[in-house]
C-alpha cells in the first residue's frame, strides 16, 4: 500500500500504556470520525509512537496518519490499525 491514509476526528479517549513481559508497549487512542455509523476507531500507537500522544487531550482534533495490517489466528482474522503520525 503506497497511498497514506488519514483518519480525522476527535480525540475520544487515550487508553494507558500496556506492557509485554517481552518488552513491547503499545497505546491505544480511540478517536471519533463524526460518522453516523461506526464512527468510533481504536488506533493503537506502538513502542516510541506512544510518544505522539503526550500532551493530547479528550476533545482534542487530530489527523491521525495510519496503517492497515491484518492477521490470521487460529482460523480467525484481525484488523490492526497502528498510528505512525498526528497533526
């Protein structure tokens, strides 16, 4: 995928830090796009992207820049949406 995709929307809720007895930490920012239906998007921010959410409030209006990824477990499939950038 060589297009960037940009979601818009307002600043629901930012989630604490978890962290993996491997050492990973992620954060997850759920922004809301305005839409009438499924209008709320949980974006997760790995590792050092955690940092992109200091200073960020609930209410607050982003652009937040994202990749889209998937996996398969288990005969099941999952969506990943991780944020790389916020304007």
């Amino acid at each position: 995928m060589s297009e960037q995709i940009k979601i818009t929307g307002t600043v629901k809720e930012i989630m604490p830090v978890q962290e993996f007895s491997s050492g990973f930490y992620k954060q997850v920012l759920v922004l809301d796009t305005g839409e009438k239906y499924d209008a709320t998007v949980p974006i997760e921010f790995k590792k050092d992207k955690t940092e992109l959410l200091n200073g960020l409030g609930v209410g607050s209006e982003v652009a937040v820049y994202i990749n889209i990824g998937g996996r398969e477990y288990n005969g099941r499939y999952y969506v990943d949406v991780s944020g790389w950038k916020l304007d």
